[in-house]
C-alpha cells in the first residue's frame, strides 16, 4: 500500500497548482472546529427552495440556500468529500478552494457555493455570538427595503389557467397593485413581458405596436391607482430586441419609473449597453451574472444603472460584499434578485444591511402564505417581513431556525427532513 500524495486532484482531473486545503491551519481550542457532514433537503414554495445544513464536530450547525435547488443541491452533496474536516470559520478560504476545485462548474457551481457558504457564515455567527451582518463589516441600516414582486397582476397559477388577453389588463394590474400597497408594500414591480394578443411572434423577439400599447396601458393603469410616491419598477425578462426594447422604454418615461429591468437577453452586453444609454430612465439588470468579474465588465461598461445580483446565485455573502463593492466605485445602486425563502431573503437581508449602495431587495413570493412562518427568529420576535420591510435578525449567525413542522409539510417528494 502506498502513501497518499501530498496534493489534490481538482474535480474533473487537472493540474493541482495549488491546494487551499486548511489542514496546516489552527487555532484556539474553542475555535478549532471542523466540518464533519453536508446534509440536504428541497421544499416546495413558490420555486423549489434548496436548504444545506453543515454539520461540525459541536452542537452548533449551519444553515444556507441555493438557487437551481435540485442540481446545485446535488453538487452541493458532492462537494461533502472536500468540506469535511475543514473550519467553516475560514468562510473566504473555503469559497477559494471549492472554485480551485470544481473548476468550470458554472453557474450551478456558484449556487451550490452560496448555500455552504452563507451556512458557514451562519455557523461563524454562532460561535463568535454575533449576526452575520457584524461579520460583513456592521451595518449602515436597521431595516431593509423589500420590493413585491407582482408577476402578471394575478397569481401565476390563475394566469397559466386562462387566455393571456384575459388575464393581463389594465383593471388587473390595477387591482393588484393596490392590494399590495394596502398591505404595507411601499415599492413593488411586475412583469411587462406577458403574452398579450395572440398575433404575437415570440421568436422573433420584436413587439408591434398593438403590443407596446398595451404594456403602455398597463403602466398608466398602475400608476393612475397608486400614484407616484410608490417605487415601481417593470420587468422584461430578457425577452426583446434593442430597438423593441428602446421603443417601449422611450414610452414609459413619463412614468418615472424606478427601473426597466432586463430588456434584452443577459449575453448581449453591447445591446444591453445601447438600451441603457438610449433611455432617460434607469435600467436594471445583474440576476444571470454571478461573478465579480461579470458585474465589472457591465459597470465598466456603461450596461446597466442598477445591479441586481442575488445573495444565493453569485457564490456567497462575501462575494455579493465584492459585487457590491465594484458597482459602488461605478456609483451603481443594488437591487437585488430574490426568489428564495425566508433562509436566504434573511442571508440577503445581512448583506444589504452592510453595504452602502443597497436600495431595495425583491420579495417573489406572495402566491406563498405560509412564507413568513417558515423560520422563526432565535432573538427578539416578530415576522420577518413586515410591511415592506425586514428588520434584521439580532440573533447569532442568521439569527432564524426553520419551522421544522412545516418544512416536514411541504418537503418535495424524496427529500428528508435535515432540521
């Protein structure tokens, strides 16, 4: 039997450069801890939420969120053999090695990341006793803005079981956004993509005007019911050409809108650069970028005014902290994606209390009741979104546990309860 070699191979084969194992590190004993498991489970919201717990060699355990649950989960149960034995304490570190190793693993790599990174995060809150928030560098804020996403005006199911033209009017959007605004929202959003007469040619990416009308009409028609103090923003979702979308942004001006998200597809950084130089009105754009480099490329640029990376894509807390700090120096505000649960809205929630350029987080859930009872705070009490706002939690770590009867309730089919 031969000796082990003193080097890693990376996933995949390679040349291991370098190892950023932490086998050679230590420190005190009541901080010399070691990760000892990775565990899973997906539950059914109104995406499928991709919980990790990180278990170590005390009492204590971290918990963390993906995005693209059902195959970042997967990595992220394969990415147990390199976390095991390593202090989740060294949250950078471990960021750095699982990029050295698992090289090329793209976006899902990055998701996966984020979960056992903002789990260690989590965990490093408990043992110190502090929020997370204080590990990111204090806060500039208390609370943090939420923004509703409204979808089509009614609930996604309703508009999948109906004709589109039925569905998205005016009177519908309207209505949906003074129930949001009744119930505490002071800034809200929804999405101008939506099929609306069926002469439409998807492919082609192009709207005529008979379309461009109608999204026209239904931006007066929200702005004619909640007025103009409510931050209201619209979302294209990728879906239009250059000249389409600068056609309907240049009618949309006068709405003083707080931003047009995602006007062309995500790749095409030069047509997403002309759309934002042609409109006199801030275009948001960041959710399909997911690393530092990507959002420095936009900023430098001149693609978009707004970013909007989310906390449980891009590969972390401490990456986000990085992205935020770039578009900072461009003087980009943050308006980050969220679809997530409570676990991970909470882990966005810290590091938008600890930059300086946050403006709003998104909120994707409202089709989901039962939203607000999936964690509980371990200090203090009250829901964690309240009004449009979350105060952030001053318990250690994340400063939530899970509802664990009702994660049981709403586990997908195969996943096991892991809280």
């Amino acid at each position: 039997m031969t000796d082990e070699p003193e080097y890693r191979i990376p996933a995949g084969g390679g040349v291991p450069w370098r190892d950023m194992g932490g086998d050679h590190i230590s420190r005190p004993p009541d901080r010399d801890i070691e990760i000892t498991a990775v565990e899973t489970m997906a539950i059914a919201g109104n995406f499928t939420w991709g919980i990790v717990k990180i278990e170590t060699d005390t009492e204590q355990y971290g918990i963390g969120e993906t995005f693209r649950a059902e195959a970042a989960l997967d990595m992220a149960e394969r990415m147990e053999l390199e976390l095991v034995g390593e202090n989740p304490l060294d949250t950078d570190r471990i960021v750095e090695m699982l990029n050295q190793r698992y090289t090329g693993c793209g976006r899902i790599g990055q998701a996966a990341f984020t979960a056992l990174e903002t789990a260690c995060y989590d965990l490093k809150g408990k043992v110190l006793d502090v929020p997370v928030y204080e590990l990111l560098g204090g806060k500039y804020r208390d609370g943090i803005t939420i923004y509703c996403d409204t979808h089509g005006g009614e609930s996604l199911g309703e508009a999948e079981s109906a004709a589109p033209q039925e569905v998205y009017t005016p009177e519908g959007y309207a209505r949906a956004a003074r129930e949001v605004v009744d119930t505490g929202f002071d800034a809200l959003k929804f999405d101008l993509d939506v099929l609306t007469h069926e002469q439409y040619d998807e492919a082609n990416r192009r709207m005529d005007n008979e379309a461009i009308e109608h999204k026209v009409s239904l931006v007066e028609a929200v702005r004619d019911e909640i007025g103009y103090d409510v931050t209201l923003g619209m979302d294209l979702h990728w879906n239009f050409t250059t000249e389409t979308a600068i056609r309907l942004g240049k009618k949309l001006e006068r709405f003083d809108l707080a931003w047009l998200e995602d006007p062309v597809p995500p790749e095409r950084l030069d047509s997403q650069r002309r759309v934002t130089r042609e409109l006199d009105l801030p275009v948001l754009t960041g959710e399909n970028l997911v690393t530092p480099s990507q959002f420095n490329e936009y900023a430098r640029e001149g693609a978009m005014d707004i970013a909007a990376p989310d906390v449980n894509k891009c590969g972390g807390l401490g990456e986000m902290r990085k992205i935020a700090t770039i578009c900072d120096l461009y003087g980009i505000p943050i308006a980050s994606h969220n679809i997530s649960s409570p676990v991970g809205t909470v882990a966005g929630a810290h590091l938008s209390a600890a930059i300086p350029n946050f403006i709003a987080m998104e909120y994707h859930s409202r089709d989901v009741p039962w939203w607000n009872d999936f964690v509980e705070r371990t200090a203090g009490s009250g829901p964690i979104l309240d009004d449009g706002t979350i105060r952030v939690p001053e318990g250690p770590g994340l400063g939530v546990e899970i509802n664990r009867d009702l994660a049981r309730e709403y586990l997908t089919d195969g996943s096991e309860l892991i809280v």
